[in-house]
C-alpha cells in the first residue's frame, strides 16, 4: 500500500480516468476501428431487404426467443457444411439488426432453411413438432395459426429499417398470421446466395440396381431411418401426407437407381437431400424399404 | 444511537509480502504474453496467410 | 468509533431483493431445464422455453447478480470510505426503481419484447431505464469514493470503480438501437458489426457483471470475515490492470469460425487465453492469504465459501480460454458443454461469494451473528455437489454431442443424424434437472439462514437501543 499522496491508488478520479482509457484500448482496436472498415460492411449480390411479411417473420422469431436454441451460421467446417449446405459468408447479413447467429445449436442450424421444406412442412411442424419427430423437444406453437399480424406496427418497423415496400406489400400483411410470416421468413434464409450441392448423386457413381434387394436386415435398417427421417412427410405407413404415398409408388416399380438419386438428391423446395448425412448403405437400405411396400 | 467501528484499511493488507510475485505465476503472465504475441503472427490472414475458408478448402479435398 | 450511522436499511432492501428474485430466476430455470427434455412442459405461450430461458437469464443476472452486487458495493463502499452514503434517498430510490424495473422488465421477456441480443434481451424502454438505474448507482459509489475520508483506495475499490465505468460503456454501446415504436427496436450495428459489437458487450458483461464485482466481494470479505491480510499488494495491482486492459479484446472468442474476420477472432483467442494469468493473480492472492493459517478453513464457516469460491473461478477462468482456442471451439461450440461452463460460474463462483459475502455482511450490519453455522455448512454442501454434478453432467453431455455432430462414415458422409444427437442429451439433462434441484435446495437453505439471521439482528439491535 503506497503511503505516497500522488500514487494512484490515492488519487481516484485520477485512478477512475486511468482504468476508463483501459478499458477503450481493446474496445477501440477490435470494436470501433473495424466498424469503419469495409470489411464489416460487405452485401452479397443476391441479398434483398427483408419484405414487410418475412420482418414480421423474424420479429417473431425474435420474440419468441428462437436464438436461444438455434444458431443461424454455418461455419468454415466439414461437418457443419456437409449436415447445413454451404458455409455463411459476411455478405449475406447486410440487413439483419441484430444478427441472430445464436450460440447453442439444442435444435439444428437454420442459416439455409430456406428451400429446404415446402411451406406446409412448417404449418405441420409448427403445430407439432413431436408429429414428424417423437421424441422432439422443441415446444409446439399453435398459436402462430391464431394470431394476426399486426399491419400498422410492422410497417412502422418497416420504415424504421428504411427497407422498401409497395402497397400491394403492404396490402398482403392484410389477414396474414404470424405463422404465414414466420414460414415467410424461414422460406428465405440463405437463400441469398445460390445453393450448390456438395454432393450431386449421378447413375454414374452408383450401382445399377440395388447391392441389396431382398435383403431382410436392410429392409429393418431401411425402415428404422424410415421411421427416424421420413416418416413425418411420407406417413407412418408411408401412405403419404405432404410428400407422396410411396406404397403407391412402389406399385410402379421404379428403377432403384431413380429411388436413390432421389433420395440423395431430394427436390429444391420440396424435399431435402440426404446425400451428405447418409452413408450408400443406408440410402440403399431405404431403397429396400420402399420396394417392399410394393 | 449505535456506534459505528472503521474499517481499518491497515488491517487489510500484509506489510512482510507486500511486494512479492510468486514466480511460478510470474513465468505463467510471461509465457503467455510471448505465446499470444507468436499466436496473433500464426493465425492472422495478413502474416502468414492462414484463414479459416482456405483451411476448410484443405479439409474438403479429402471429401470425395 | 464514530458518530455517524451507516444507512444499512438500503444494503439490507438490495440484499432481500436479490434473493427475491433469485429464487424466481432458480424456479424459472428448473423448469427450462425439465423442458429440454419434455416438450409437455411447455405450457403455453408465455411460459415456452424460448421465452422462459430469456426469463432465467436475466431475471438471475440483473435480479440476483446485480441486485447483490448493488447492495454490497453500496455496504463495501461505505466501509472503505469511512462514510455514510453521499445522498442516502438516491440509494433508496434506486432500490425502490431497481425491484419495479426487474419485475415489468422480467414480465416484457415473457409477454415477447426480446431483441434476441443475448444479456441485451431487453426492449429499448428498459435500456433506457437501466441506464438510469446505472447512473444512480455510480452517483452514490462515486460520490462517496471521490469524497472519502480514508486516503487510501483499497483493491475492492479499483474493483468497484472499473465495474462502474465500464458497464456503463458496454450498456450504452450495444444498447444503441433505432426505435421504431414503443415495444420495438433494432440493433444500430447490422450483421457481422452486431455480432462483434454483441459480443464485445456479451463476454465483458460476464467480466465486468461476473468477475471484477465478485473480485471486489472477494478481497473485502475475504480479509474481513478470516482476519488474514491481503497476501501481496503488488500482485493485487498487476492482476487488476492486467484484468480490465485485456478482457476487452476477447469478445470475438464467441464468434470463432463465423464470417467475422480471422484477425479479429485470432487478436480475441490470443487475449483470452492471456487472462489465465491475472485470473489466476487473484487466485494465487487468495490462496497465499489463506496460507497464513489453513485451519481457518475449519475452524471459520466462511473460509471455506471463498476458497473454494476462487477455485472456480480459476478453474472457470482456464476452461474459459481453453474453449477459445478454435480446435476445441470447433468441437464443443454450440453444444451444451457452454452451458455447463457458465453454470460452474454463476453457481460455483458467483453465488458461492455473494452468499458468503452476505453471511458475513448481515450479522455485521445487525451487530449480531450467523443464526446457524451448522445450516450454512449444510447449505455450502448441497451448492457444491449440485453445481459440480451439473457441470460435469453438460460436459458429458457437450463433448457427446459436438463428437456426434462431427463423426463421418467411412464414405465421408455423416454418421449421426440431428435427432440421433439430440436424444442422447435426455438423460444427462433429467441429470441436469436433478442437480439444479438439489442446489436450489440448498439455496433454501441459505434463504432460510438469512432470514432468521435478520430476525435474530433485529432484537439485537432493539436491545442494543435500549441500553
């Protein structure tokens, strides 16, 4: 302890100014200086405003706290972009304030949600996301299907953020719920830049028919990933709900081949491609599967 | 009214160690002023060119 | 002996508000971690986890956290400073706006006013308010500090005042937000800027809400409640500017491998891993004090709540770090092993100091004793194993978790769907749930102890009138 009168530890607007400068260094260096690099401040071509039906979307996303469980990032790494799709660049967040990148992924990355399901998948797994996954621990929300978006409020938002609307924009917010603004905005994330598929599935990289037809184990096999991943679209049975009834379509016989591709590939908008998160067993497993509903 | 005792500030502080560092932590605030320093060199784009895309580039190239 | 009387009624009402709430933030957060893993608990819309978890958060950081904090700053303050407070109805004001700003801001989470900032949940209106709320605060502790009558500033001072400050920049800064009608606002900074302005403010309100207000409690009660002296004055002062200079830079070491810029990321890894050393000044402070007389952690109840107190937060301050280095962040990064690192912070530093500090403050302040040493043995036991077993439950569970997300075929295609990760959580969170109720148990017990400590103080202090 300094018995010094000028010391420091005696002098406490002194101290005070001391430990203020301090505590600027870093924030200056590695906040305030980047804000004025271009850096920071980059917008991807393909990146529109929000329209006045996705920014209610994301308002209720933000309301309902939906950060806290999911991330909307996609980083630099292997399993990250074979599991979401392409990694995020700076430039497709231009018009997001605040970021929603999130820090705990207790349900899966959202950055390229976008296409991914039809709509109707969302009105169902909204509704109840235990009907497509049991054992699911994300909470229901039937009440987006109840409430009104509010007109006058998100256009006030609307202009806060100086983003452009026109009136039949506007007029479009007429009626809507917050379910068609929430399906809104999950329909467009990353959808800013175009998708390319890491793995594109041709004939060419696949056996003509499957290595595994008949087979009894891959039939369970084939079921059980059935069960876990598909059934919520196709049906329990598979007698089709938002995606076809593939008991009807086992009945026309279809090549392997096309069932895999298929399956590996899924459709842009429509169906999600598995690819990447199946090994060729269990895509041909699968294949078995569907064959012996015939 | 209930009187009040000081604090008295003497009796917070040990006049014998006043002034020691133990060493093994001095070597630990050293040694890791030295790593950071050799870190920030590493692993900035502008030194030696490392980034995080153009590592992922070396992961994919064993993704078939 | 003097001739005035410290205001304690005001110490006293943030000290019961903090438990207040405490237990709300405690309740809030059973009930989230039971939902991880029962979607039935959800009940409706404005007790659902996404709104209930933004609830836990910041009801026990600015309830629990800062309401202690603004307490027994305010108690530490005038016991440094050898002086009453400056302007006493300020500070009853503050606490009076401080409980009703919790409560309608606690309530706005849950009716859906979140900005979706994490610890910034709030809606502009209550920014405006807190900051209000901050500026009453640093009026008091500064008023009294710049017109003490002890000469010398005392570390938990350095402590106090670098809190003040910035908290203060950190509050404003992120909080900037452009308004667009009462209920709604949006962030001033736009994607990459928000997330690094969001997390400079993230990590250093854990370093300045978490770290340096409980240091300043640690090396006031520390010496008071052992009767040991600070072990080294000049490694107080490297901890303390070696601390507040290079916690600001870390922020970034929560955005590894996001599209913010590589030498941002690398200048924040490199700082944080460097606060091992002045966390571990403060660690090495407390020991060598202590070392003086071990037995004091049996023969004196309170030793033992700060020792082992400092242990996490060394422990916590290498974890920290260690998970900033971006081989290990890749891997546990988004899993619930965060989790689990926070929790040993809050339960097994934060509150393990704020409820010793109070035990030795109330009977102080009431000239009287600990209603029950046995109690609070029992209580220092119970956070213990409960913390422990929840920290170690979600580390399990995160490095599961971050291997599953990451594990790959033989073909390089993904082993484990998202679902398959999700379930193998369940029962490393009914675990969780489990331990949270047996510290919540224990924190009970504490409040039971306190209460009766106040009972006991207050016919003390009638008798001590009388005579």
């Amino acid at each position: 302890m300094s018995k010094n009168d000028n010391s420091i530890y005696n002098r406490a607007l002194l101290f005070s100014i001391v430990a203020a400068v301090t505590v600027l260094i870093g924030t200056i260096a590695t906040v305030f200086v980047p804000m004025f690099t271009e850096g920071m401040h980059p917008k991807v071509d393909g990146l529109k405003p929000y329209t006045a039906l996705e920014l209610a979307g994301r308002d209720v996303y933000q309301a309902e706290g939906c950060v806290n469980c999911h991330s909307q990032v996609i980083r630099p790494l292997k399993a990250d972009v074979l599991r979401y799709g392409q990694y995020s660049k700076a430039g497709e967040y231009a018009y997001d304030r605040p970021f929603l990148w999130g820090s705990k992924r207790t349900g899966p990355d959202l950055a390229r949600i976008g296409g991914k399901y039809p709509d109707e998948w969302h009105i169902q797994h909204f509704e109840s996301p235990q009907a497509f996954y049991p054992k699911s621990n994300m909470p229901p929300y039937p009440w987006f299907k109840e409430k009104q978006v509010n007109v006058k409020e998100t256009l006030a938002r609307m202009d806060a953020l100086s983003f452009p609307y026109t009136e039949e924009e506007a007029a479009e917010l007429e009626g809507a719920t917050e379910l068609d603004a929430m399906i809104a905005y999950m329909q467009v994330l990353g959808t800013s830049i175009a998708k390319e598929a890491l793995i594109e599935i041709d004939e060419s990289m696949i056996e003509a028919e499957s290595p595994v037809k008949g087979d009894a184990d891959a039939i369970a096999l084939g079921k059980k990933l059935y069960k876990a991943e598909c059934s919520g679209c196709h049906g329990q049975i598979a007698e089709g709900n938002i995606g076809a009834s593939l008991v009807d379509y086992a009945e026309f016989e279809p090549l392997d081949t096309d069932t895999y591709i298929t399956i590996a590939n899924g459709f842009e908008g429509a169906m999600p491609g598995y690819a990447a998160k199946f090994s060729k067993e269990k895509i041909w497993a699968i294949v078995e599967y569907i064959n012996s509903l015939k | 009214m209930i009187q009040e005792e000081y604090d008295n500030i003497e009796a917070f502080q040990r006049e014998d160690t006043e002034h020691v560092l133990p060493l093994g932590w001095l070597i630990l605030f050293i040694g890791l002023i030295v790593f950071g320093i050799y870190y920030i060199y590493a692993y900035t784009p502008a030194f030696t060119g490392w980034s995080q895309e153009q590592q992922l580039e070396e992961v994919m190239k064993t993704v078939k | 002996m003097n001739e005035y009387q410290y205001d304690y009624k005001t110490v006293q009402g943030f000290v019961l508000s903090a438990i207040f709430w405490g237990v709300i933030g405690l309740v809030a957060g059973l009930l989230i971690s039971a939902q991880m893993w029962s979607a039935d608990l959800n009940f409706g819309e404005y007790l659902s986890f996404g709104r209930l978890r933004t609830f836990h958060t910041n009801v026990l950081a600015y309830g629990l956290g800062i309401g202690a904090e603004f307490g027994l700053f305010y108690y530490i303050t005038m016991r440094l400073t050898k002086k009453p407070f400056v302007l006493p109805k300020l500070a009853r004001l503050h606490l009076w706006l401080f409980n009703i700003g919790v409560g309608a801001a606690g309530l706005s989470l849950l009716i859906g006013m979140n900005t979706s900032l994490e610890y910034a949940e709030f809606e502009w209106p209550f920014d405006v308010a807190i900051v209000i709320l901050w500026v009453m605060f640093a009026i008091n502790i500064l008023g009294n500090i710049f017109t003490r009558k002890e000469k010398h500033l005392y570390v938990s001072l350095w402590y106090i005042i670098a809190t003040v400050i910035t908290v203060a920049i950190l509050y404003i800064v992120n909080n900037l937000a452009i308004p667009a009608t009462l209920t709604k606002s949006y962030h001033l900074f736009a994607g990459v800027n928000s997330a690094n302005v969001e997390w400079w403010y993230g990590h250093n309100a854990v370093g300045f809400l978490f770290t340096t207000p409980i240091l300043a409690m640690f090396y006031y009660f520390l010496p008071k409640s052992t009767g040991l002296p600070l072990f080294s004055h000049r490694l107080s002062i490297i901890s303390f500017w070696s601390l507040i200079f290079a916690y600001l830079w870390t922020g970034a070491h929560h955005l590894v491998y996001t599209p913010l810029p590589d030498w941002i990321q690398t200048l924040a890894i490199a700082f944080t891993l460097f606060l091992i050393a002045p966390s571990w000044g403060s660690v090495v402070n407390g020991y060598f004090t202590v070392d003086k007389d071990w037995s004091k952690m049996s023969t004196n109840y309170l030793t033992k709540f700060f020792i082992v107190g400092i242990t996490f937060y060394g422990l916590q301050t290498i974890q920290g770090p260690s998970q900033g280095i971006r081989v290990i962040s890749s891997l546990i990064h988004y899993t619930d092993w965060v989790p689990g690192h926070v929790h040993m912070g809050t339960m097994g530093w934060v509150t393990m100091v704020i409820c010793a500090s109070i035990y030795y403050a109330l009977p102080a302040m009431y000239k009287t004793t600990i209603f029950s040493e046995k109690i609070a043995n029992t209580h220092f036991w119970l956070v213990l194993v409960g913390q422990v077993m929840f920290s170690i439950t979600m580390w399990i569970t995160g490095i599961q978790q971050g291997a599953m997300w990451k594990m790959t075929a033989a073909d390089g295609t993904l082993q484990y769907t998202f679902m398959e990760g999700l379930v193998r959580n369940y029962p490393y969170w009914q675990m969780r749930t489990a331990s949270g109720l047996i510290f919540v148990v224990g924190m009970l017990f504490f409040i039971y102890n306190v209460l009766m400590t106040i009972q006991k103080g207050k016919k003390n202090l009638a008798k001590l009138q009388e005579a």
